[in-house]
C-alpha cells in the first residue's frame, strides 16, 4: 500500500516551510471541485488560481508544472483518501484471518459492495474527478495518469485480490488461477451499471435500484466462481 495522506503531510511538514505549505494546501483544497465541475482540460489556470483567491503567478511558483502539476496534487490525494476508506471497508468484511462462513458469504459480499458504492457518495469531488480522467483520458498527461492509479486503484486492486485468493483457500469461491481477475470481475458487476446510471454518482439512483444492481452483480459473480 502507498503511503498515506498523514504520512505526506507529515514529510512535508518537515520539508516544506508552513506558509507556503499552508498555501499549496489552500491551493489543492480549492481547485478540486473546480477540477470536478470543469475536468481537466477546461478548467484554465486562471479559473483554478481564482478559485483559490491567488494570481496565477502564485499558482506557478507553488506548482511549477502549472495545471497538470496541481491535477496530480489533487487527484492523488483524494485517491489516496477513497483507498484508505475502501482497504478499511474491505478488512472490516474480508478478513483473510477469519473467512465467512459459506451461508453467510453472499451476505457479505452484499455488504462489501454497499460499503464500496456508499463511498461515491462520501467522496463526490473524487468520484466527479474520476469521471473526467475516464472521460478525458487522451487529454490528461500520462503520468498524471499513473500517479492516479499508484495511489488508490492499484493497491485496491491487489487488496481485493487478496481477499479473493483468500476465500478461494478457504474453498469458498474457484477463482480458476486468477485472483487478480475475480477481484476485477467483482468489481465490475457490483458497480459498473450503478457507475454509469448514477455518473459516478453525481445523480444517485435510488437506494431499492441500487440494492437490486447490487444483489444482481454478486449473484452474478458466485454463478461465475462458485466453488467446485
């Protein structure tokens, strides 16, 4: 796992002096929902430097690589949040130490995804900022990307498939030699039709569409890796 929001916050403290961190801070804080509302390639330095009450000169000398700098100060640092609520929810349900009983794996499966979903609610500004990245791929700088993805989807992605090779060792589910694939078609099927009917979650389905979706992905993953 990478390293948390505390931990960043607390190497930069010891590096960077506390007006101008302050002020960086100030800066990321106040360009994420313009980042969320605009996306990435319309939302000017001029917007962004306004947003947080600064010239764009001030924006420049505390981010060097202008917009695409501040993007990537932003995106990691909310993603890194998602990853943290999302690792916490998946041990609090999955714990590799303790497996579910086998009539209580759907139930909690169930609850894995909820607990997931929940989260496009909890974090919106992140949620709308991944919205643009999907929409606006070609348009976003490759390492902006990259970094995106090292900070929550990855270690995610490996988490889940822990788990995954978890319940498979426990001879709950077949993950057929891929766990990193069961973790990935979980995914999918609890949350890709929520993600697009809600987009990302800026309209919220109402909650008996959700749990209906929800229970129809799970279902529809233990049909596909249901122990032999």
């Amino acid at each position: 796992m990478g390293s948390s929001n505390e931990a960043r916050l607390e190497q930069a403290r010891r590096e960077v002096p506390p007006r101008r961190l302050a002020k960086q801070i100030a800066l990321a804080s106040a360009s994420c929902p313009v980042f969320g509302r605009e996306g990435y390639t319309r939302a000017s330095v001029d917007a962004l430097a306004a947003a947080a009450g600064v010239s764009t000169r001030t924006l420049y000398n505390h981010f060097p690589g202008g917009k695409a700098d501040l993007f990537r100060t932003v995106v990691t640092w909310t993603s890194t949040e998602v990853r943290d609520a999302q690792l916490d929810r998946l041990h609090a349900v999955l714990d590799p130490g303790r497996p579910p009983r086998p009539e209580d794996l759907e139930r909690d499966l169930v609850a894995l995804a909820r607990a997931f979903i929940d989260l496009m609610t909890e974090f919106p500004d992140h949620f709308a900022l991944v919205r643009h990245i999907h929409a606006e791929a070609d348009h976003v700088p490759a390492d902006v990307l990259a970094a995106w993805q090292d900070a929550g989807p990855v270690p995610v992605g490996r988490a889940l498939a822990d788990a995954m090779a978890a319940l498979a060792e426990a001879g709950l589910i077949d993950v057929h030699g891929d766990a990193a694939l069961a973790g990935a078609h979980f995914t999918a099927l609890i949350s890709h039709s929520i993600t697009q009917l809600s987009h990302y979650g800026v309209r919220p389905l109402p909650r008996a569409d959700t749990d209906r979706l929800i229970r129809g992905g799970v279902g529809a993953f233990l049909r596909a890796y249901a122990a032999r």
